[in-house]
C-alpha cells in the first residue's frame, strides 16, 4: 500500500484502532464496522494485504473476529 492512505483507508484504520471493527478469516478478508458491512470491501482487503490489519484473534469461534490494528497500521496514522 502507498505510503500515502485516502480519507477512507485513514477511516477504517482508526474504526479498527478504536475497537469498532471485526473482519474475517478469508484470504479475501471482509470488514464490519460497528455491525455493518463496510461500503468499499477492496479498501478493506488492501488494508488486510498490507498488514494494517488483522484479526486478533485465531480460533474456531465463527468468521467473524474482532479486527486489530498492526504496529505497521498504528504507524500509517500517525
């Protein structure tokens, strides 16, 4: 990804920093936000394939996980 984020990516990555977001375990991960799904899956999906994002945690419970900023996100925003 760009070192450079658009408004949107920027938006989703504080909604991930904050605690409001949940993705999946996919290879093509989708993202809710505070219970809906996000309007622009592909700039969720690159956030993920960036390593910006991740699930924080890997078990069996659902497809569904809380979604956690890495150190690489938390350094986007700054």
């Amino acid at each position: 990804m760009d070192d450079e984020l658009n408004h949107r990516a920027r938006a989703l990555l504080r909604a991930v920093a904050a605690g409001r977001a949940e993705v999946t375990h996919s290879q093509e991960p989708d993202l809710r936000v505070d219970g809906l799904l996000c309007s622009d899956q592909s700039a969720a999906r690159q956030l993920a394939h960036a390593g910006l994002v991740r699930p924080a945690r890997h078990d069996d419970g659902g497809p569904w996980a809380p979604a956690e900023i890495t150190p690489a996100g938390l350094a986007m925003l700054a």
